[in-house]
C-alpha cells in the first residue's frame, strides 16, 4: 500500500497542557512508520472534551481529507472525562464490535486491567476508527493484534477488488499448505531442500515485546522512587553555612570572647552561652546548643590571641540575627519527607540520593556474563595468527555494559564444542542472571548455541528477528534465567544490544516499560542515495546539529563485520525494508534514528 495516510489523535487533559509527557502518541506513529512504506501521519492532542472530540473525528473523516485510518488514545476508561468511546459513537456509520472484542481479548491475555478499558472500533465513510487505551504499553500491545489486519482492512474500505481476492487466495493457500509432511528440521515447508533455519522470522517490535514479556522485573523502580521516605533529617543538626563565629542573637554587636572553635565532624557543644561569647566555626560544622546565629569572619575584626596562638577576643562589625547563615535541622531534607522529588532513572541520582541518607543501593544490578565463540578468536593479548582474528565482541559487550551502569561479571572465549560450551553455560547459569553471547547462533555447522540450550531445558523465544544487521539474534529463558545470543560479526552484535539486550537488562531493573528503550528522534538523511534491503535496516549514523535541525550521515561502508562503522555512530537509523514504491532512502528524507550516545551531536553547523 502506498501513501497511506493516517491521523494519531492522543487524548488527554495532561497532554493537551504538556505535550512533552505524550508518549502514547508518538510511540504510535514510530509504530506506523515501522509497519507500513510511506506513511503519512497527522498528529494532534486534544483534550478530554466531548464536543471537541467528536468535531475533530468528523472533520478528520472527510472524504477530501483522504485519512484511511484514526488511531486515539486516551479517555477510554472508568474517570469521569474519559469520554472517547461516547464521542467514537456519534460519528461512525458502521459498528466493528467483533474488532473491539478481539482487541480486547488479545490485552486481557496481557492484564486483567485491560477489561477496565472501553474503546470501540467502527467506520465514519470510508475511514477507519480505532479506539486505543491511553499507556505506552497498551497502545504498542492493541497495535500489535490489529497491524496484520489493517492492510486488508483497508482494502476493502476501499474497494481495492483486486488485492481483497489476492488476500483470499494467499489465506486458501496457507491452509493448503498446512496439510503436507512438516519436517521439524526445517521451516515447515515440507520440501526436503529446505535447509533454511526453523524459527521464524520475527518483526522487531514483536521480537521486543516477546522479550520484555518474558523478563520478570526485580522491583518496580517507578514505585520505590515515588514511595521512598527519608529516614533522617539533613542536615540532622543545626549547621553552621559560613565560615565565622557562632553566638546568640541577642548578644548585640561589639566585641566577645571567643570560648573555642568547632569544625565540621565535631560534636555538638552543649555547654552554655553568654551574650558576649562565641565560638569560632567551620562551614558545615554544628552549631552550638544555645547559638543561633553565624556572623561570617568578613564582618568581624580579630582583637586579641592568645599566648598559644588561637583567638581570644574579637569585635563583632554587624548587628548578629536569629538564623543568620544558619541550615536548621532538616533543612534540605525533613525525615520522613520524600526522598525523590520527582522521577529520575539516572543511576547517579538514584545511588547519590540514596547514598545522602545512609542507604546503599536496594535495586541489585543483575548479574552478567559475557561470551564468545569461535575458534577461529584470539585474545587481544595473544600474537597474531594468520588463521585467526582478534576477538573483539567481549570487549565491546564489556564496554557497552559498563558504559550503561550494567557491569559484568564473567567473560569467557569459548571454543566451536559442544560439550564445552554446555558445561560453559550450565555453570554460568549457576552463578549470574543473564548470559550475553556472540557467535554460534546462525546456521553453521559448528554453531551450537541453540542445542545447547534446548538441552540445557531452555525455552528458545526468539531465534530469528527481520532486521539487518542481527538476523540470527536469539532469545531464550529458563525460570529467572535469561540468555541472549548476539550474531558474532561486530556490528550485528552491537546493534541488537542496544535494540534488545539493553531494554531488557533495564527492565530486569525495574525501570518503567518506556524508558527502557533507547531515545528515538527524527533526523534528515544527509546522504544522497540509499538502496533500502527486503529486510528492516539498523545503519550506524553521526549526527550534525544544522540550524537547530539534526542530520544524519552514514558512517561509511555498512557491512556487519565493520567494526570500523561504529565509529563516530551517534545513533542508529532506522531505515525501512525496500518497498516497490519506495526503493531507495534519499537525501532530504525524514527518519527515526536510536540515540546511542549521552553526547549525541557529532558537531553543530
């Protein structure tokens, strides 16, 4: 289908007042572009008014607007603004309750609380109506059920007699095709040639979900953050805020004898206090019992020491006040107040906050190993073999872990055996949560990776993703134990950690469902011509900030054994699969692109 032109309506009150905290909306359009060639998109935030929503579906409905299809989300539940399903109803002409429920089936299989959701489906003319829940993680989940539908959906709506029939037909056969001999060593196509893999070739948002689906999330950080009580006051005494002389208030100025001195760390000076004494004090140091002022040393004028050296009278120049550069007891923060303000996933405002009150970390970083297999692999410390390569994907996994806040714990190269890698895996396994591997996973001879974990009693969730590079990515679980095996050239292992290891070692976390992933921005492709493959492509890209604009240039020749390619990759850009109306990306397009770095912006312009 070509021009396909959709409207992602996102409805919220919050929404329409901060357009920043939408992520619903944009997470749909991300899904559309991934799904389809050539989308056009319109998007709009409204609030949850009736009438308004109601307006804006018709005005979208137009025959002369051309939209196949609305998506919203938002206002489809049990809140008294939630009105969506109420205002859907006005405009359609045509009820698809069979759709609705399918719908709704397909979330209850996720959580129960999808039966607390109210969105209808229908169509206005000859545009689709699709209502979806408000949370990232219900719009990505109602998409998945319906996206294989709405071509053919479309279709019809349309009246495209030609493609309708091919739909039919291409369904016929399939069915056909399921009465033949299936080979379990082969792709069920029942032809004894077939020597191609038997997995599945698995979309990538679908191969993510499967992930994050299957992963049992340690804590859910969201809730500790937000629930978590400050167990002291800080400071837990009054402490002084400049470096001078603590004294009452009501001492006046003029001069005062100075009783002692008090430096940070220092306990707490209970004697008393007369009106013309002081002590001298650190910042940061704990005032006195009965001081309740600070007067800094440049408004004060040392008159007299002492035969050892430490001052023993000084004249106070300003009238000293009560709380004068002074931190009173639970100043910065009150015990029992909320220690996390507001959300923050950031592991160096988490442990630094949590580290301000005397607590170590409670979120346990999950325990990793790293391996490789070839052997064909040399250590970097070994010398050079005409028959060999460098290994250098423990490094990278290394790299890439530690640079992420996710350390691991073992490495290990293992030899093409395997008994070896099965003893590998099976002691691994005894000791760390995830295992992390490259190589060993695609059709080789000597790629054992997957027997091994069939026989190690491993459920193999994902053995191929459409995507390139990474096809042979692999995915696979055992109770709370998780393998993830990376294709062995570099640069499919570098993509697929970002796509898939990293979300779900946050998600093990506790992080929430949408910060999980990588940013996604929209960048303008700088390069002139680029022949788009049959498959999803990942292409590594630097970013230059033009005018406020961010453009991307490929990072030279893309093979993916390149390891040269990630240099200077700020992101990923996501290129689609060759379409016959769309056979090239060409300068100038628009496209989404996964941020790899904190530092993002090769150079500005």
């Amino acid at each position: 289908m070509s021009e396909i032109v959709f409207a992602v309506l996102t409805i919220s009150d919050t929404c329409h007042q901060d357009s920043s905290k939408d992520r619903s909306g944009p997470r749909l359009i991300q899904l559309l572009k991934d799904s389809f060639a050539k989308p056009v998109v319109f998007k709009e935030i409204i609030p949850d008014d009736r009438d308004l929503i109601e307006n804006k579906l018709r005005q979208l409905s137009r025959a002369d607007v051309g939209i196949s299809a609305i998506f919203t989300t938002g206002g489809t539940g049990f809140a008294p603004r939630d009105v969506t399903p109420e205002a859907t109803k006005q405009v359609l002409d045509k009820d698809c309750s069979q759709l609705s429920m399918a719908i709704a089936l397909h979330s209850l299989e996720k959580t129960k609380f999808a039966a607390l959701s109210r969105g209808v489906c229908g169509i206005a003319g000859k545009t689709l109506i699709l209502n979806f829940p408000g949370s990232e993680k219900a719009v990505v989940e109602c998409f998945e059920y319906v996206k294989d539908l709405l071509p053919h959906a479309l279709h019809l709506l349309n009246n495209k007699s030609a493609l309708v029939l091919q739909t039919h037909k291409d369904l016929q056969e399939d069915q056909v095709v399921h009465l033949h001999h299936s080979c379990p060593h082969k792709t069920n196509t029942g032809a004894d040639a077939d020597r191609n893999s038997t997995f599945p070739m698995i979309q990538v948002n679908d191969a993510l979900h499967i992930i994050m689906k299957t992963i049992r999330p340690q804590k859910n950080l969201k809730n500790f953050l937000l629930e978590f009580e400050s167990p002291i006051d800080i400071p837990p005494f009054k402490a002084s805020i400049k470096d001078g002389y603590a004294m009452k208030s009501s001492g006046f100025s003029g001069s005062k004898k100075v009783l002692g001195y008090i430096a940070a760390g220092d306990p707490i000076v209970a004697a008393e206090l007369a009106e013309d004494e002081c002590f001298k004090i650190n910042t940061g140091a704990p005032l006195p019992e009965h001081a309740d002022c600070v007067v800094q040393v440049e408004d004060t004028k040392l008159l007299k020491c002492k035969k050892d050296g430490s001052e023993d009278l000084v004249e106070i120049l300003v009238e000293p006040k009560k709380d004068l550069d002074v931190r009173s007891s639970g100043y910065d923060l009150a015990k029992n107040s909320k220690l996390f303000p507001s959300l923050d996933f950031s592991p160096v405002v988490i442990n630094s906050l949590l580290a301000s009150v005397g607590q170590s970390t409670l979120l346990t970083k999950p325990s990793i190993a790293v391996i490789s297999t070839g052997n064909e692999l040399l250590s970097p410390q070994q010398p050079a073999q005409s028959n060999k390569i460098y290994d250098s994907n423990t490094t990278l996994l290394q790299e890439l872990l530690q640079y992420f806040n996710f350390p691991a714990e073992i490495t290990e190269v293992l030899s093409d055996d395997f008994d070896e890698v099965f003893e590998t895996l099976a002691q691994m396994f005894r000791k760390v949560d995830f295992v992390i591997s490259s190589g060993g996973v695609s059709m080789g001879d000597k790629d054992y990776i997957k027997p091994v974990l069939v026989k190690l009693g491993f459920q193999i969730h994902v053995g191929r993703v459409n995507m390139k590079p990474g096809k042979p990515m692999t995915f696979a679980s055992k109770g709370s134990k998780y393998f993830f095996g990376l294709p062995g050239n570099p640069v499919s292992a570098f993509a697929t950690f970002h796509l898939f290891v990293l979300p779900a070692l946050r998600w093990f976390n506790g992080w929430p469902y949408g910060k999980c992933m990588l940013p996604i921005i929209e960048v303008i492709l700088d390069n002139d011509k680029l022949s788009l493959d049959r498959r999803p492509e990942y292409i590594r890209a630097s970013i230059t900030s033009k005018s406020g604009r961010l453009h991307a240039s490929i990072t030279g020749n893309q093979i993916s054994s390149r390891l040269q390619s990630i240099v200077g990759a700020d992101v990923l850009v996501h290129l689609p699969a060759h379409a016959e109306d769309k056979p090239d990306a060409k300068k100038g397009d628009i496209l989404l692109a996964s941020v790899l770095r904190y530092d993002f912006i090769t150079k500005y312009e």
